[in-house]
C-alpha cells in the first residue's frame, strides 16, 4: 500500500509502504484509515480494489490506468523535483 501526503507546497510528498495480511477490503481499509488523514487525495492504479475510497472519506484520483509499470514502479517518488 502507497500513501501519499501533499504538504503545505505541492511538491513535497512523503510515501510510506505499509504491509497488510491479504488484499481484501477488511485488510486494506483499517491500513488506510490508520496512515492516511481523512479526506486525503489518495493517488492509485485502476485496480478496483481501491473503489471504496470515496466511501471512506477520500478522494482518489487514477494515475495508472493499468497493470504494467515499466521500470519505474513508484514514478512520483523519482521525480527529483525541488522546491
């Protein structure tokens, strides 16, 4: 799992990988509601297991619309843009 925090500037981000038993919503839910602030935009794939954001309190926006991730795997992370 991937969370991101916009800071008070837009371009300071902070990722924290958290590990969770299985993929199932009852898994995934409580990780997020314990690491990300309610009504975060939380940035994902398409995988339609994060559908349920909305309902929990945030605003997910789609930055992959697919599986493959080529050489990058965490492309926000690399970006090396200062502010």
């Amino acid at each position: 799992m991937l969370r991101t925090n916009l800071g008070q500037r837009a371009c300071r981000q902070t990722f924290r990988l958290t590990r969770v038993a299985d993929a199932s919503a009852r898994s995934r839910e409580p990780a997020i509601a314990a690491a990300i602030e309610f009504g975060s935009q939380v940035r994902t794939d398409d995988w339609k297991g994060y559908n349920g954001l909305d309902r929990l309190g945030y605003r997910r926006r789609i930055v992959r619309s697919d599986a493959e991730v080529g050489e990058n795997l965490l492309p926000l992370a690399n970006r090396g843009r200062r502010c």
